[in-house]
C-alpha cells in the first residue's frame, strides 16, 4: 500500500547568505501512513508552520522530496496540491471569503469535485448536499445558507472553513492550531467536529497544537519539533503511556534553547 | 420628456457600461484598474475604423476583445511580472495611447458623421413623432443584456472564484483556484466592457477622439459609488442595478449643474461630485456622531 505522504530530506532556509539567515527545516523526513492523525507539537521558530507551508506548496524547499499518495509534488503549485491538501488557519479569517455567503463559499470548495461544470450556478442538489453537511455541524447553520460568512463568529466561520475543506475528502489535512484563537468551549466544539469528520471520512491528518494534553489525546502519532528537526516520534505503545508531564520533561531534555521563553507557549490544561 | 433628462438617460446607460467594468475590477477582484483610460479609447478607436469601412456593428463587437487584451496585458504585469497593480495599469494605459494613435491611423480624431451606426441601423423602429427617443431602447436593450449577463456569470461557479479572489486572497491562495487565471478573467471582462462602452459612445456622438478616455476611471468610481449610496448592495443583482443607476444620476447631476454653470467649468464640477459621492459615508458618520453628542452618549473619544 502506498504512504500517504513522504517527505524527504526537507531543508528551507530563510534569508541564506545573510547574517540573519534561519534555518527553518533542517534536513526532515516524515513518513505518514493512510489515516494517520499526527499532532505536532515544538515552540515557537521550531518549523511547524514552515513544514506545513512546505507541505501545501506555499514556497519550496531548498532540499529534499516531497510525495503525496506516490506522486511527486515537490515543484506542484500550490493551487494544484490545494485541490487535494486541505488547510485550516489559527486565524479564522483566512478559511473563508467573509463577503460571501455561506453556500457560496461551500460552492467554491466544492468545486474541486465539479470544476467541469464551472459555467453552472449553484444547483438544488448542491444545495441540498450543503444543507446536510451543515445540519452535522450543529450550529444552526443549515438555515443560514444565504448569510454572508462575514456575519459568523470566529467559531462558526472555523466550522465552514473546516467543511470547505473536506467538502470532497483531501488525501491530506493540515490543522494549523486551527482552535487556538477560539473561547475553551468553542475551541472543544470545533475540535469535536474535527475529530469527527477526520474519523468517518478516514482523512489523513496532521494538526499543530500548543496543548500538549490533546497533542496526546488526538490522533495516533505525535511528533515534537525543534530548530526544523523532528526530535520526538511518539507512537504505538510508547505514546499510549506517555503523561503530560513526562512529555515537558522530554521536551526540556530534547529543546536545545533556553526553556524559559517556551513555558508559557505549552500549557499543560 | 425634457431633452436635457433623455441626453442625460442615454448618456449615463452607456457609461454604465463602463462602470460595470470597474464594478468587475474594482468591487468583485478588488483591483484599482487605471488601463481603463487607454481602453475606453481604444474601444472607440476600433469601433471607428470598423464603422469607417461600414460594418458597425462588427465595430462593436471587435472593440470588446481589443479592450480584453490591453486588460489580459495589465493582468499578466500585475501577476506575472510583479508590477504593482496601480502601475501595472498606468503602463498599458501610457502604451495605449500610442496603439490608439496607431489604431486611428495617426489622427488624434475620427469623424463618424453620416455613417451606418447601431443607431441609425434601428431608427424606423420607434414612430416619426418620437425620433427623439429613437436611440433610448437600443441603449437599453445593450444595458439590459449585460447586467443579465454578468448577473448570471458572477454566479457561476467560475464567477464564484473570480469573487472569492477579491473578497479573500488568501484564502483563494490555499484553495485549488488559481488567482493568476481569475485576475486575468476579471481584468479581461472589465476592459472588454470599458471598450464596448468606448465604442458605443463614438457611434453616439460619431466620432471618435484620442482623448476621450481621460478621467473614465474617476466617473466610473463615482458612478459606483453614487448607485451604492442610493441603491445599496444587499446582493449581486442590486449591486449591478446600483452601479447603472449611479451612472444615470452621475449625468443627470452633470446635466443639471450645466444649466448653472458654463462648461468651462465641467471639470471642476466632476471632481466636487466624485468627491461628495466618496466622501458621503464619512459625513454620514460624522453627522450621527454629532447628533450622538448632542444626546450625551458619548462623553470622550
């Protein structure tokens, strides 16, 4: 069977040459089985945003091989790899087009699945199909199917952004602390409907977390970053036992910098 | 009906055309489009070299893809190339002028008088006693067809994407459309209508002139902004009613201060309008926040 996604040798450097040249990835390989539900958790700089970015096409890497279900999609342009690599933000502004509606905006993604219709309006089955996958969501959205998208809370524009993406089921998600900027309720509801959508439509999955306790709840593997490197795989056995406290004190022994600037971004709740 | 008030109607409906180009760039892809000014010309320009040989409305039709081009080339500087959006426009617009030039054969003006036009093709249609309202309804019908048209297009799925990338450019960029193509589409749309208009206005006034697309992007902005303020923009079909209405309005107010004042004034009429029609939500706001005042609701600011 084919992984799903295999990264190889991944290295990016921010302004190379220059004395204020960064290394953001560092030489990283990652392998993700069909279905896998990664967490990756790592301070601020570690490289979990630019591994995403890299990932979904939004600059290319200086080294290495990027494949997707067997494919190669290393020079692919991001909006080619969009049509099969979901994406969510922290900020609940970039998911959706705020001056649309709602079932525009659910059009738009699923367009990916009928773009050879592109001169046809919205149609009843569309309609219908939007209406249903919104009942699902439980936020009463369902009704709402006319209401500009720039009308919904953080949480609820979160949820359609999170339904766009997997309107027609991508080979890859990518959760970039997607409930961090969300109220502690909101943010569980919109991790509910994560957690579900990702489980019945088997949708492989990696999510960047700053809680390390749903970094160990969620999904089946988590990795720990640092300095563009993967320091920690945790899976199987030895991440059903891990503890939350044992984990920091992992993440201590493994993060080269100084700890302190990076307790307040791990909070244990 | 007063011949001032028709003048006004008609020339506003062919301006609208215009405007409806901008209401693409400017409102839908969200792009301050300056090329507008060289491809209203050019519109014009082709129309009457086209009309010249006798085939007006092949005039007509061959001015909307030579305004799609001078757009498919701003757009291909803006994404492309990397050339700021404002300026990518002022240099199609520069580069116009000389095409223009070249289009009209080396004459900064072309006479129409007494050829074959859409309008003289559909004189007989309306009884003698009503010739002077003998062009209204072909203006109208040309009107009517494009806000359908592009009502139903900025529905579409394709439309959708075009508004997706002026409405959230980011998000666009993480979904599977390409900005590039949608930019493209919608620069190509707004100057393809901006030379229609360009077009339908030198069989008009029958002639055409190598500078009559100074300051179209101004009236259009007024016009948008004028049909906003009075119509509203609940949905896409006001919106596009909006932007036709704002036209019409912006001629009637040029129309009516003309009766004032001398044309040598024009100008300087134009530019109070647009400006007031800019600047009225930001009176508005100011007016409510006196009147709040007043109320003692708002102690400090």
């Amino acid at each position: 069977m084919n992984k799903m996604l295999e990264l190889e040798g991944i290295s990016k450097t921010f302004f190379p040459g220059t004395p204020n040249a960064h290394k953001a990835l560092d030489q990283l390989s990652l392998t993700l089985e069909p279905g896998d539900f990664v967490t990756v958790i790592g301070s601020n700089g570690a490289g979990k945003s630019t591994l995403f970015n890299v990932i979904s096409g939004m600059f290319l890497p200086d080294e290495g091989r990027i494949r997707l279900d067997g494919r190669d999609i290393t020079f692919e342009k991001e909006h080619k790899r969009a049509a099969v690599i979901g994406r969510i933000f922290q900020d609940t502004t970039k998911g959706t087009a705020p001056g649309m509606t709602i079932e525009e905006n659910l059009a738009l993604a699923y367009l990916r699945s009928t773009g050879k219709r592109s001169l046809m309006g919205i149609t009843a089955a569309d309609r219908k199909l939007f209406r249903e996958k919104l009942a699902q969501l439980d936020l009463g959205l369902e009704d709402r199917l006319t209401a500009k998208v720039g009308l919904l809370s953080g949480g609820q524009r979160q949820a359609v952004a999170l339904l766009m993406s997997t309107l027609v089921t991508p080979k890859l998600l990518l959760l970039d602390e997607h409930t961090a900027a969300l109220d502690p309720a909101t943010a569980e509801k919109v991790l509910d409907i994560t957690r579900r959508i990702v489980r019945e439509q088997k949708i492989t999955c990696m999510m960047i977390t700053h809680n390390i306790s749903s970094a160990l709840t969620l999904g089946n593997k988590t990795i720990m970053m640092d300095s563009g490197r993967i320091v920690l795989d945790l899976q199987g056995k030895e991440r059903q036992e891990m503890t939350v406290p044992r984990l920091l004190e992992l993440f201590k022994e493994k993060v080269s910098k100084d700890f302190d600037n990076d307790r307040t971004l791990l909070g244990q709740d | 009906m007063n011949i001032i008030l028709i003048g006004a109607l008609e020339l506003g409906l062919i301006y609208s055309i215009m405007a409806l180009g901008l209401f693409v760039s400017y409102r839908m892809l969200d792009v301050a489009d300056l090329t507008v000014d060289g491809s209203f010309t050019t519109g014009a320009a082709v129309c009457a070299v086209v009309s010249l040989t006798g085939h007006p409305l092949a005039g007509l039709m061959l001015s909307i893809p030579a305004g799609m081009a001078a757009g498919l080339v701003t757009s291909l500087l803006q994404t492309k190339m990397k050339v700021q959006p404002i300026l990518a426009g002022i240099l199609t617009q520069m580069a116009l002028y000389s095409i223009n030039l070249r289009i009209m054969g080396n004459k900064s003006n072309l006479s129409l008088l007494g050829k074959e036009s859409v309008f003289t093709l559909t004189e007989g249609w309306l009884p003698q006693s009503m010739s002077r309202l003998a062009k209204l309804p072909v203006i109208v019908l040309m009107v009517a067809v494009i806000c359908l048209l592009l009502a139903f297009f900025l529905k579409t799925k394709t439309g959708l994407s075009l508004r997706a990338t002026g409405d959230n450019v980011e998000m666009v960029r993480s979904s599977s459309i390409d900005p590039h193509f949608t930019n493209a589409l919608g620069l190509a749309i707004a100057n393809g209508l901006v030379a229609l208009s360009g077009a339908v206005l030198a069989q008009y006034q029958q002639y055409s002139d190598l500078n009559m697309g100074v300051g179209m992007v101004v009236i259009a902005l007024a016009s948008i902004i004028i049909g906003e303020v009075i119509v509203g923009r609940r949905n896409i079909p006001v919106h596009i009613l909006a932007v036709v209405a704002g036209s019409i309005l912006y001629r009637l107010f040029i129309a009516l201060a003309l009766r004032a004042a001398s044309p040598s004034d024009l100008k300087a009429i134009s530019a109070a309008i647009v400006a007031l029609a800019i600047s009225y939500p930001a009176i508005k706001e100011m007016i409510a926040v006196a009147k709040l005042k007043r109320k003692g609701r708002v102690t400090h600011e």
